[in-house]
C-alpha cells in the first residue's frame, strides 16, 4: 500500500514553527538552567543546613536531579496527548507550566524563616518543572520536523537545540551580576530576580505558539488513518528498540548536566578557588559558541547523515570533557575558557543539534511525540542525576576530578552504542519515516535476503 506524500507546510511555516520552537526551548532552559545556577552556589545556603556545607551542597545538587526523575512520568502523559491531540496543545501547556514553576521558585520562603518546609517546597517546584521540560522537546522536536521542507530537517529541528543553548546563555548571562552582589544581599533577595524574570519570557513565547498551525503530517494522519486511541501501545509493540536506542543516545545530556552543575560548582570550591562570575563567563561564551555551532553540525547530517555527525559529538565529548575537567584543576582561567568553548561550544554541539531530527526520524507520525518524549526523558533523567553521583564519585573533598571525568566518559558509552546500530534516516521522505519498509530500505541487501 502506498502512503500518501506529506502535503508541504505552507509558506512561512517552517521558519515560524523554528521560531515558536527556539523561544519556547529557550525559556524552558533558561528556567532550568537558572536553577542548576542556583543549586550550585546559592540554594546550600539559603534552602538547607549551613552548618554542613558539604551535605547541603550534596542535598541541593539532589535537588536539581529530582526534575529528571519527574520527566519520564511527564513523558508518558504528555507523549500520549501530544499524539492525541497534536503538537501545538502541548507547546503551549509546557510553556505555561514551566513559567509558572519558575516564578513561584522565586517566591518561596527560606530555611530560616519556615525550616524543612522551605526544601520541601522548592523540590516540589523542581518536579512541575521537570513534567513541563518532559513534553517541550519532544513536542517542538515533532513540529519542526513535521513542517520542515525535504532534505532540511536536520537543519530546522536544531533550532530546538539552539533554544536550549539560547535559554542557558540567557540564563548565565542574568546570574553574572546577581551572583557579583554583596553576599547578605545575594542569599536574601538578589537570587529571586533571574526567577520572576522568566514571566517575560513566558509571555512572548506563549503570543508566538498560539499563532502557530498545526503540522501537516499530523492533520494528514489524523484526517487519513485517525490518531492512535493507546498510542504508547503502538510505541511499545512496533518500535520498542528505537526507543532503547533513544534513551541510550539521551544520556550524551550528562555531558551538559556536568559542565553545567558539578563543574562550576568544584571550580568555585575552596580546592580550586575561582572566582564565581568568571566561570560564568566560561558558560556563557561556550553557550555563544554553540548557537553557531549547532545548526553548522545540523546542516553537515543533512549532507553526510545523522549517525557520523553524532558519533563525533558523542565520542568526542568523553574526550575532551576529560581536558575541561583538568583544566580547573590547574586552576588556569585561560586554559579553562579554552577547553570549556571547545568541550561545550563545538565537540557536544555536534551531539546536540543533531540529536533532534536524528531521535524523530526513528518513529512514524502517530507516535513520534511519544517515541521522542520517553526515550529522551528516560535517558534525560539518569543525566539529571549524574551531578548527584559526580559529588559523591568527587570524595570527602569534592575534588577528584579525574573520577568524574571517567565517570562521564562511561557515560558517552551508551550513546555511541545507540548510534552504530541506528539505521541512517536523513534521506527517507517525512511520510516514510519509521515504517517497517524504510527500516528494511535501508539494510544491506544481503541482509534483507
């Protein structure tokens, strides 16, 4: 039986759908990444026991895992209505709860004014924000892949990643001078900004994404063949294995959650000694790299393919996070912001732009969003939680940098894996995409015999 050719989006679309895509990432990182900020050199003071630095920082970079663990639970509930109902619906509902989440993290009262209710509140927060982070890749993934026009989907899927990037350079450059504050005021009121100024954003993101339409492919299946009533029954039964492939490509995200978290957090320690706004700078910059670098590695897997454009991210990553990581150590501020644009800005962008459309195109329409939304969140949550063992894997000291190098080179592992044995996808026609028949297409004929 034939499948009917996707009807090309209507003009204008795809650059909007990238649009709508990249701000809403965006926001969605920045929030994100403006609590990884926060646990790493503020929350320990302000949200548990002073009196043990260490525990307290162990506790808060906790914290900042606990969203990961809500995300496979959002994956599932969002993954299905956004194959019920369509991409857009829930576009909009994770850019509302995320902003939400957010502001109200900013609002909550501190250890000493409510005791043990104050972290129990803020994880409470954290887990709002990690369902509402479960849903937003996966759905803006699907709509600008789904709206893309033949041979560019590597390209307009990166804008997801490019958000991302974006939210977390924002996110960066915004706790730069709250974090230069005079320390009294910093723990009392000057952490709070970077959290209610997420509404803003929230805002913007919000007028774009309700003008956006919905994407051709998903209009055509469901006026066609109708949407799946259980689509994860579908997920599970026909493309059980990409979604392992997926959830052990995912875990290429400890790479960031490392650098991010555990890094700046050791490097500001008293071991190291540097200087708070300057390894935001290190971020910052490595982050302005990769909106460059990003869609630059998206258009060369439009050209040579998904699978080699990954590998070298993934396998890279293991290599040079390993130089990032003894660059600290040295203590060398030069020598730190050249290897943190290199492991960060160029090697894990290679990964991480590509990953979009190269997850996507594993799975047929009616259960793309699912299929993107649990793989990711399964893989993304062991990342989340990655920091939390890094501080332990660090010893008494937090210090041996060379463990958690090690450790995050184990965990590039799964994600080369998963890419060897993923077929090749990015010349496969939208409307062909995770069919049974293209998987075969793409085999060696003396396997296929």
């Amino acid at each position: 039986m034939s499948v009917p050719a996707t009807p090309l989006a209507p003009p204008g679309q795809p650059k909007k759908a990238a649009t709508a895509a990249w701000i809403g990432s965006a926001l969605e990182y920045y929030d994100f990444f403006i609590y990884g900020s926060a646990a790493a050199l503020i929350f320990p003071d302000v949200f548990f026991d002073e009196s043990d630095p260490a525990t307290a920082t162990l506790l808060s970079l906790a914290t900042f895992g606990v969203a990961y663990a809500a995300r496979p639970v959002g994956a599932l509930f969002l993954g299905h209505f956004g194959d019920r109902v369509g991409r857009k619906k829930i576009m909009v509902f994770t850019l509302i709860l995320m902003g939400l989440s957010t502001f109200l993290i900013g609002c909550l009262p501190t250890r000493e004014q409510v005791g043990t209710l104050a972290p129990v509140l803020l994880v409470l927060c954290r887990v709002l924000q990690g369902i509402s982070a479960a849903g937003e890749q996966a759905s803006a993934n699907s709509m600008t892949l789904e709206h893309a026009p033949p041979g560019r989907r590597g390209f307009f899927t990166s804008f997801t990643l490019s958000g991302t990037q974006g939210g977390q350079l924002l996110a960066t450059l915004v706790f730069i001078p709250v974090a230069a504050l005079p320390e009294d005021q910093l723990l009392s009121w000057g952490w709070r900004i970077p959290f209610w100024m997420s509404v803003a954003v929230a805002v913007v993101g919000y007028v774009i994404r309700r003008k956006l339409e919905e994407t051709p492919a998903f209009a055509q299946q469901a006026a066609t063949e109708g949407v799946e009533k259980l689509p994860l029954v579908v997920l599970f039964r026909e493309h059980w294995a990409d979604v392992l492939r997926v959830i052990g490509g995912a875990l290429i995200a400890s790479v960031s959650t490392i650098f991010t978290v555990w890094a700046l957090s050791y490097a500001t320690s008293d071991s190291v000694g540097m200087d708070r706004s300057s390894m935001l700078w290190v971020g910052a910059l490595a982050n302005l790299v990769a909106l460059a670098a990003i869609p630059l590695w998206a258009t060369l897997s439009d050209r040579i393919g998904r699978r080699p454009v990954f590998l070298i991210g993934a396998a890279g990553s293991a290599v040079t996070m390993f130089l990032y990581l003894w660059a600290i150590s040295t203590g060398s501020y030069p020598l730190t912001l050249l290897l943190g644009i290199v492991a960060f800005g160029v090697v894990y962008s290679a990964a991480n732009g590509v990953w979009p459309s190269f997850y996507g195109e594993m799975f047929t329409t009616r259960v793309r969003l699912s299929g993107m939304a649990i793989g990711t969140q399964i893989g993304f949550a062991v990342a989340g939680f990655a920091v939390t063992f890094a501080a332990e894997i660090a010893g008494p000291d937090g210090d041996d940098w060379s463990a958690v190098a090690l450790f995050t080179a184990a965990l590039c592992v799964p994600p080369v894996i998963a890419a060897l044995t993923a077929r090749e996808t990015h010349k496969i026609p939208t409307e062909r995409l995770g069919e049974r028949s293209a998987r075969e297409a793409e085999q060696p004929e003396s396997v296929r015999a």
